[in-house]
C-alpha cells in the first residue's frame, strides 16, 4: 500500500500544508489504496520538504507534482473528457495558485506578529519549548528573507491586495461555468487551487486576504464541494 507522508492536521484541516492536501486529493481520485503516516521534521526527505509517498516497494517519490506523475503512470486520469484547451489553461491556473496565492499564505502565517505564536506552537509542537522559540525564530527569519527575495516580502499590505484580487477573480470567473473548475468532476486543477483557498480560510487569526476569499461565497462554496468531493477516511 502507498503511504502519503504528510504534515499533521491542523486548523482544521487534513494538513497545514496545501501540498499536502493536494497530495491526498490525487491519491483519493486516482483510486489507489493509500495510508498517511505524519510527520513534522522533513528534512531526511530528497527535497527536505512534504510532501511525499512511499510506495509498496519502499521508494520515495517527493513532490506534489512527481506524485501526480507517479500516478499517472499507474493509470490515473486527473483531466479525463478535457479538451486540450483545458488542459492547457488547467496548466495556468495551477501555477497561479502554486507560485502566487501559495506565497501569500506563507507570508500572512509567518510575517503577521498576531499569528505567529500560534504558527510557531503548531508547526514546532515537537521541539522541546525551551529551544522552541529559538529555532523557530531563526527559521522565520530564514523564510522572511526568502519572501523578500522572492519579491512578495517587498511589497505592502495594500500591494499585496491588489496583486492576489486578479486571481481570485479569476478563479471565481471559471466557477460560473460549473461546480468545478472544468465542469461537473473535479480535475487536476481542483487538486491545487481548492487547497490554497482553504489555507488561506484556514490561516490563525484574520486577515485581509482571508477576508476576500470568505466574502466571497462562489468561493467558499467551492472550497466546500471539493472538500466534500473528495474528502474520506483512507
């Protein structure tokens, strides 16, 4: 049997990890037997991060989108009946929530000094409390000054807004045509997108981003049926 390696539930949800829930959702449509075993230190992982699957021979295959092509190569169709079109815009908008609404969660959760505290107890739970605030303080840091250089770290709140509206308009757009991105059964895109918009539902505290996505009922609905659609014990 595959086993998803994934960070524990948290807030509410089946990871603190997008990836991690995108990871469970592909392994829930593809059909395949699967067990989760959590884990909180990745660093012994091929990329140091989750997450990641074991398969029944004991290989590790790391990565979301390395999970998806595992699958895909043991028979699972993640965009059955789409044309090619979109296919191709499924592409888009999953690297739209990968490399953008994803960066935004990461610095709501990290930056923001009235969320942090909750962060740092739920991601360093392990971590015996007299380092705990040290070595979390460090790695904060650390993505601190990744974001920035990264470019999102740079910009203000207001900036940031105006940035992630585009996208979450998008998203919305594509929601009027049907119940899923690309029509009446969730696809590959789903696997991505739906998780980043429960992170940031999800995320300690109150945001303004949070605020966006939870005013917008087409959205949260969305988030919902996904869930919904493919949530289940395993």
């Amino acid at each position: 049997m595959i086993t998803l390696l994934t960070y524990p539930q948290a807030f509410g949800l089946f990871s603190s990890s997008p990836f991690c829930v995108k990871a469970a959702y592909l392994l829930r449509m593809s059909g395949i037997d699967w067990q989760r075993e959590d884990m909180v230190d990745p660093r012994k992982m091929p990329f140091g991060k989750l997450p990641a699957i074991r398969t029944e021979t004991g290989q590790i295959i790391a990565d979301s989108d390395a999970i998806r092509a595992y699958l895909e190569q043991a028979g699972a169709c993640f965009e059955k009946g789409l044309s090619d079109l979109d296919r191709a815009n499924g592409r888009a908008f999953i690297r739209m929530a990968e490399e953008h609404l994803y960066f935004h969660i990461v610095l709501d959760r990290w930056e923001d000094n009235a969320i942090w505290p909750e962060i740092r107890e739920t991601y360093f739970s392990t971590i015996p409390k007299p380092l705990r605030g040290l070595i979390a303080g460090r790695l904060r840091q650390q993505v601190l000054s990744g974001l920035k250089t990264q470019g999102i770290g740079r910009l203000t709140k207001h900036d940031r807004l105006a940035r992630i509206e585009p996208d979450l308009e998008a998203i919305t757009t594509r929601l009027w045509q049907g119940p899923f991105l690309f029509g009446a059964q969730p696809t590959a895109a789903d696997t991505s997108v739906a998780p980043m918009l429960a992170a940031i539902l999800a995320t300690p505290g109150k945001t303004p981003l949070q605020d966006l996505v939870r005013e917008n009922d087409v959205l949260t609905a969305y988030v919902a049926r996904v869930d919904a659609t493919l949530s289940g014990s395993s």
